[in-house]
C-alpha cells in the first residue's frame, strides 16, 4: 500500500444486504434504488446492493443498481457455492465497479451446518474463491465468525482465500461476541502471519450485541484493518451492525489518534439516516450518537449558559457538519411555495416541482392545524407516505371514547376504487380503527410493532406513528406522520396492508425465499 491508502479507510455500506435483514425492514424496489443513489452521493466506497441468489426482487435490484451507479462499487454476496457465485455475477456484472462476496462459516459452530471437516471446507474455499476470481477481479471473501474461529484454521482458511485470488479478507464478528482489544489484535496478528497478507485489504464487519460493533470496528483500523462494514443508523439483524455515521464521526473527530480519512460527505449524513429510517420502518432513538433527535440538544441549565458562550463546551461537533440545520426557520400558514423549497434546500432535501406541489398541499393543511411548523414537521410531511394508486385509502375517520365505555370508530375507506364504510368498538381508539379496517379489509396480517413518536414539542405536535405487520412469512412496515395520533396510526396500518397487498400480487418474489440469517 502506498502511504496515502494505508491512512484511508474504505467505507463499505451493507444498509441494502445486511440492514435489510432486520425483521421488518425489507425495502421495496425503488426504496432500494433510492436509498443506493443516496449512499453513491455521499461518497461510499463500496455498497453491497443485496443477496442476489436470495430472491428474484433482491437480483433485480443488484442488477439495477449495478447500472446505475456512478462512482461506488457495487457488491453482491454469495455462500460459498456455485450457483450462488454465478448469479451474483450475473447481477453485478454490468456495474463500472463490480465486485463479489462469497462467505462461508468457520467456526466450529458453524462448519457444523454444512457438515464439513475442515479439509472439506478448504477445499471448497479455494474452488469457490477461484471460481469469483475467474469472473471477477474484484472478489471479497468472508469467515463467517471469524472471532470464534480457531486461530490455525482461520491463519490457513485465510491464506488460502489470499492465493485463490480474494484481494478483500473480511474478518466478521458476526455474532458481536469480541471486544476492541481483541479485534485489534486479531487483525494486527493475521497481517503478521498469513503469508501474502500484506497484498490484500483486510476488512471488519461488526455486530452490535454487546454493544461494542463501533469501538470494535475503530481497533481494527488501528490494528491494521482499511475497510469498516457498516450501515445506515446501525440497522441490522438483533442489535444491528457498525453504524456508517459513527465510525465515519469517530475518525473525524478525533483524527489526532486516529489519523485517518474516509470519502464520505459528512454532511448528507441525517438526509440519508431520515431516509432509511422511513423505509425501513425503524425511527431512530432519539439518544442514538451523531442522527438521534437529542445529539445536539441541551437542556440543563449549566450546558444551556455554556452552549450561548462557546458551543464547544459541550459539542464535540458542528450540527451542520452532519447536515442538521443550526438554525429553524419557522414556517406558517402564509408561507409560500418558494420559502417551503428554501427550507427544504436548508434540510438537505431537493425535489422536484411535483413532488413539491403534494408537499406544499400537505403543509398548507398542517398549519392551519399548527401554531408553528417546525423543521422536524417539514422532515416528516417529505417522508410521509401519500396513497397514490394503493388499492386501500383512508377518506375519513371518526373516533368517539369515552371514559367507562369502549371506544368507537367510523371509518370510511376506499378499497380498489369503490368507497365503503364500518363502524367497530374496540378497546380504545387505535384498536377501534383497527377492528373497523379488518372488517372493512378481511386478513390475517399479525401486528408485530405499533410505535408512536412526537415529531415536535407540544400538545399540537405531529406524531409519526411506525406499524409492522406479518402476514404468511412476509413482513411490511408501514408510516405516517399527522397532527392527530389515530389517524396517523390508521394511515400507517392502511400503508403497511397495501405493501403486504403488493407483495402477494408479487407471488412472494419480493420476499426471501431462501434462509441467510446471521451471514457474515
């Protein structure tokens, strides 16, 4: 390596394979495309688009993304199996930048499944290593729990992958069992000894179970590592994984002990956190470092008279650094169109004239409603879903409780074009207006998460309310935001019913048809 790459960490985004594994975050087509283009623009190095043997939606979005990228590198995983290597291929080929990622469990745990020895599994290492690298010159390979693998099996797995042809070793954690002076020796200890380690990248995927994946993923930068295997807001399967904005933060904040550079545009970061988290269906919590709502909020007093006199008191960083506005423009009832896309350019947000009108519209009724409109209450009308040609629409909802009766709802709603009304009790009035869609729309769709989160201050805040629903194997989340709690709860249950509509219109093509949990 030459000086200049041995100080620069490559940023590998896994939001699109790894994030997407989070029960209940699957994305659908074009959230994908979007959520890549996003991760392109901020400066990612590489973006791991999706499984591509997984499903005939998830190859289809690699593909799609593959020829539509314009700078990263575009990567797609593969167990370690012929076909699966051949369809990867096969989705990232036609990328500027294409690469492959085959992996295959180490650990004594893990060869277990497959029931392999260890002679077995070597050689099928160095046959699937070989067979990427024969398609692709850039090949990434993996020992799925590398940190509980045995260090001579995984000093020669390793090697072997080296003179198969892999340029990238991707060390994962994948069950966030290690700790930061371990994964820094691990890494300091195979560069040491594996022959032709000096050759290739070594890269770290961290796990967040013991909550250590981000101080995980720094001490192997500094034992030797020059790629981090990360996501947006940290989404990912159980406790998730090494969050992009954190390390990328961490490295420049404190470049004075960690003398490192990365190629992300620090200041798109809460754009796109705001995005995943619409997608995905999972709000972020408001304590969650650099992109949580309180990062730079002070309160106690003693911050508060710090903050007015220096605000390097008591922040590390700028809020601007990361994309947040310093300053909110409060908005009203008289604002016009042109001081709306102002604001939203303040916010990091470009749309387009159409998309502009729907919006304005919405704001408009949202002051009539608000004393102020805040920033936060801009954010959330963008990312707001609105029904275009969903076959299920909300046209209207009443909701009378009282204090020793049950409450009830009459909902109106517009079901494949035809409107259709119901009335229901239940036990208060979010579960009435539940009780009142089943009868109006019959399934069997579970309700697995019901999340309610004040968008602003006050008693006329908006509230954003998540909703995810299981139905037959398949997960949908669904959002939305609105001055009245119930009927952003009913907009979001509506939401997430049209995407579980949409997915079985798909014959399940979108959903995973293939078991890949806990890979790397």
């Amino acid at each position: 390596m030459t000086s200049t790459e041995k100080d620069r960490v490559v940023i590998f985004d896994t939001t699109l394979r790894d994030g997407e594994q989070s029960p209940g975050a699957t994305m659908t087509h074009d959230e994908k495309l979007e959520i890549a283009e996003l991760l392109d623009d901020m400066g990612v190095d590489i973006i791991e688009a999706g499984f591509p043997i997984a499903s005939e939606g998830d190859f289809r979005a690699v593909s799609e993304i593959a020829q539509r990228s314009k700078n990263a590198v575009i990567c797609g995983l593969a167990r370690a199996q012929l076909p699966d290597i051949d369809r990867c291929w096969e989705a990232v080929r036609n990328a500027a930048k294409p690469r492959i990622h085959t992996f295959i469990g180490t650990s004594p745990l893990h060869r277990a499944i497959p029931n392999l020895t260890q002679d077995e599994m070597a050689e099928r290492i160095e046959q699937t290593v070989t067979h990427a690298r024969n398609l692709c010159d850039n090949v990434q390979w993996s020992p799925m729990d590398a940190t509980r693998t045995e260090w001579d099996y995984l000093c020669r797995v390793v090697e072997i992958a080296i003179k198969a042809g892999a340029s990238t070793i991707n060390i994962p954690d994948t069950v966030g069992y290690t700790a930061p002076v371990e994964s820094a020796d691990l890494i300091r200890r195979l560069i040491e000894t594996v022959p032709g380690a000096d050759e290739v990248v070594f890269a770290t995927h961290c796990h967040n179970d013991l909550g250590m994946a981000t101080a995980n993923a720094l001490a192997a930068v500094q034992g030797g590592a020059r790629q981090i295997e990360c996501t947006i807001n940290g989404l990912g399967e159980r406790a998730g994984n090494t969050a992009l904005e954190e390390v990328v933060m961490a490295l420049k904040v404190r470049g004075d002990i960690m003398p490192y550079t990365t190629s992300i545009d620090t200041k798109k970061i809460m754009h796109i956190s705001r995005r995943v988290a619409t997608v995905s269906g999972f709000p972020v919590q408001f304590n969650k470092a650099i992109v949580g709502k309180n990062a730079f909020a002070h309160e106690s007093g003693i911050h508060q008279d710090g903050m007015l006199k220096n605000a390097e008191t008591f922040e590390i960083m700028r809020p601007e650094d990361v994309g947040i506005a310093g300053t909110s423009l409060p908005l009203g009832k008289h604002s016009g169109r042109a001081a709306l896309r102002a604001k939203l350019r303040e916010l990091g947000v470009e749309v387009g004239d159409n998309q502009l009108k729907d919006i304005f519209v919405r704001f408009k009724d949202l002051a009539d409603r608000k004393k102020e409109v805040f920033d936060d209450d801009i954010l959330a009308l963008v990312t707001a879903t609105t029904e275009g040609d969903d076959a299920l629409q909300l046209v209207n909802l009443k909701v009378v409780c009282g204090t020793g009766g049950p409450a009830e709802a009459t909902l109106e709603m517009e079901i494949h074009g035809e409107d259709m009304s119901a009335v229901s009790e239940g036990d208060g009035p979010v579960d009435a207006t539940f009780k009142a869609i089943r009868m109006l729309h019959p399934n069997k769709a579970r309700l697995q998460l019901y999340q309610v989160n004040a968008v602003t201050e006050g008693t006329d805040a908006q509230a954003t309310v998540s909703v995810r629903l299981e139905e037959d194997g398949m997960i949908a989340t669904g959002q939305s935001a609105d001055t009245d709690t119930v009927v952003a709860s009913a907009k979001a249950y509506i939401h997430a019913l049209n995407r579980l509509i949409v997915r079985r219109g798909k014959t399940g093509k979108d959903v995973k048809e293939i078991s890949y949990r806990d890979v790397t």
